[in-house]
C-alpha cells in the first residue's frame, strides 16, 4: 500500500506489513515499535468510537490535557480502516487484508478470537506464512486465559511487583499508566522477529505469544527466583532502617530525591567519603569496612541525611557526577520534558509536521534509521486508501459504507 518506489536499504522492516486488530497498549505498541522502524501498520478498528485506548488521557487519575497523547503515542504511524468485524459481510476485506500481512498482532481473548473467525488456525489457511502474534493477560492456557487483563492488574499487580515496591507500613503503590503494557510490547516484538527470521529459513508462518503476567514475574524474576531456591522471607525496604547506607535514596536542601547506588562500595567508599567533604569517615571505626558499615547502617543513614541535606539537589549532581559516584536523581515528570540527555540521545523526537515531541521506542540498530513519527490517525482515515489498494473500487467502496461494514 506503499507507493512504488523501491525499498530503502536503510530502513530495517520497509516491506514489512502489520495489521494492528487490538485495543489499548500490549499489542498495538508492539506493532507500533515495527512502524518506527518503517513496518507499515494498518490499524483495524471498529466503526463509530473506534478503539477505546482512544479515550484514556479522559479517565482520572491521568493528567489533563488539549492533546490526545495517550493515541499520538501508540497510534503513530499507522493507517486506521474502520471494519466492522462482527458483520459476516466484512470477511472478503479481512481475508485480503490477512492475504497482504505479513504480521497480525491482536490482544483479543481467544473466545473472541473464535467468534470472529480470527485465531490464528483460521488465518493460517488463507496465509500460511502469517505471524500471528497474541498478546494476554494471563496467558494462552488455564482457567484465567480467558480473564480480563490490563497491566495494572496482570503485570503490577499480580507478579508481586505492586507489594513489593514499596517501603515498610506504607500501602501498595499504584502503577503508571502503561508501563507494564510498553515492556511487554518488547517481549512480544522479540517473538515476532525470531518468528520472522525463522520464516526466511523454512518459509513457514508461527504462532506466537506473550503475555503481561509472564512479564510481570519477568520483572519481578530476582526476587521470585529468590523464593524459589527458598530464600529468607522477603523484607519491604525501609530508608531509616536499611542495612545498607549506600544503597539508598536521600534527600537534598531543596527537598529533591536522589538514589544512591555504590555497588563497589570497597572500590568507592574513599572516594566517595572525600568527594561529601566528610574524609573523618575512613578513620571511623564505625564505618571503614563494609561488615562495620552494615552493622551501623542506621548511623550511617542518620549522618549521610545530614550531610545531603546541606547542598542542592543540582550542587549535587555536579558533585557526585565529577567524583563518577553511581547515583540517579530522582527525576520529577516535569523534569523530563527539557532533559538534554533525553534530547541529544534521541529518546524525545518531534512529530513529523509538528512541533509536537513524542517517546521514541527504545532500540537502534546501527547502520539503520527509524522513519519520522507520523501523527496518529483518525477513526478509518485511511479506510477508502486501504480498500483502493485491496482492490476494491469506488461504487464497492461506498456500498460497503452504506451496508456499515465500514465507515
């Protein structure tokens, strides 16, 4: 559906085609992942309201906003084709459509899968070549395959990360919108690809899956692996009481968070105690080797609060930066927006014609470029241009339209 012009050797899916038959985030990013870098997606959607994700950024608690950013995200680049799936007289364009794909990702259950006629035993006979990639809450299998699953529950939830990220006495913390969905979308992709570079060696499509508690646990997998070989009962983290000083997070005079992380602290703590403009600590009894600083960790963490309170949040950055002490600020979301790492690294990007910015997907691949994002499309934008392209001409075109198979 791509105009004539030969493919570009720089671009590392061009020629590759994506049909996008879901909703919200797990398996529409991944497809959006493949357009960045130059995979032309087609978005199947229902007619009238189209897909629900559509309509997140209007749900509390997200933030407010003229724009819609939950769809520019996860909807750029791809082509929208309003398709009634439910009306038996959409199956002619769903098979062209699965005839001209090389990928089909969908996160509908698998009994609704059935109903339509789309599981992947039902395409495989129009295309044989087909990925058919399924996204889940709980996976293919067992007596939740079929429960409803969205991130917060699936993967923050479920996997324990949501009761074990949080410190001791407080409450579970609530999850941020997608964050479970995004890296599960890389799972997915990881599957799609070994499925893709299998299909050029024995020309044969596959069925792949993932889902978002598989990847919660994934997540969550040092911890869980730990109750697996039968470690000691799991402890909530607390600042104050931590036993470990120089693995914390603390405080600065402008009341900004920063975490402390000296992984190498018999390398480090020299450096470290000389760059706080405290050097008395090294000849502390209490505090000049690592079992001592474990078992006065609670004094340790009394001093450093002290001490960090008495700079800035960005004083400190330049101090512990210029001594190459491990540390992450604890960036603010209204930082993120003017961070020139963000920027020079290529993380931000604008949106093609606009002075729009968006997230870029979190890969490259040296020697290849991602397209421009595009701005994301409207309820079947393209829907005349997809059908054109299949075939179908204008008096077909608008008898579908009068017959609502389309809009």
């Amino acid at each position: 559906m791509r105009n004539s012009d030969p493919p570009r050797d720089d671009i590392i899916l061009e020629g590759i085609k994506v049909l996008d038959v879901g909703t919200f985030i797990f398996g529409p990013a991944t497809a959006t992942v493949m357009s960045d870098f130059g995979a032309e997606v087609i978005k199947v959607e229902p007619p009238g309201t189209g897909d629900p994700y559509r309509y997140l950024a209007q749900m509390p608690p997200l933030p407010a906003c003229e724009k819609n950013y939950c769809w520019m995200l996860d909807s750029r680049n791809k082509k929208s084709i309003a398709l009634d799936l439910k009306n038996p007289q959409s199956r002619e364009i769903v098979s062209r459509l699965v005839a001209w794909a090389d990928v089909l990702v969908t996160n509908f259950p698998t009994s609704v899968l059935e109903r339509l006629r789309l599981t992947h035993a039902d395409l495989r006979s129009i295309n044989e070549t087909l990925i058919f990639a399924h996204a889940t809450g709980y996976g293919d299998l067992g007596d939740e395959s079929e429960k409803p699953g969205y991130d917060a529950t699936a993967w923050w939830a479920r996997s324990g990360l949501m009761d074990s990220i949080r410190s001791t006495g407080s409450e579970p913390a609530l999850p941020m919108a997608g964050m479970g969905d995004h890296s599960s979308a890389l799972a997915l992709l990881g599957a799609i690809m070994m499925a893709l570079y299998r299909r050029e060696r024995t020309g044969k499509g596959a069925k792949v899956t993932s889902s978002l508690m598989a990847n919660g646990v994934w997540s969550n997998s040092v911890m869980v692996q730990a109750m697996l070989c039968g470690a000691s009962h799991f402890e909530h983290l607390s600042r104050k009481a931590s036993t470990n000083a120089l693995v914390n997070i603390y405080e600065s005079a402008d009341e900004r968070w920063f975490f402390l992380l000296m992984i190498q602290e018999d390398k480090d703590w020299e450096r470290f105690a000389r760059c706080i403009g405290h050097p008395e600590l090294l000849a502390d009894p209490r505090f000049n080797d690592k079992p001592a600083r474990r078992e006065n960790a609670a004094d340790l963490v009394d001093l450093l609060d002290e001490v960090f309170a008495s700079k800035t949040y960005d004083r400190w950055r330049e101090i512990l930066d210029a001594a190459s002490v491990t540390f992450g600020p604890v960036a603010q979301l209204a930082d993120l927006a003017d961070d020139r790492q963000l920027r020079v690294s290529g993380v931000l990007r604008e949106i093609e014609g606009s002075s729009a910015r968006t997230v870029d997907s979190p890969m490259s691949i040296d020697g290849y470029r991602k397209v421009a994002p595009r701005p994301a499309p409207g309820i079947g934008e393209h829907s005349d241009e997809i059908l054109a392209s299949l075939g179908y001409d204008t008096a077909a075109i608008e008898d579908l339209r009068a017959r609502k198979v389309i809009a």
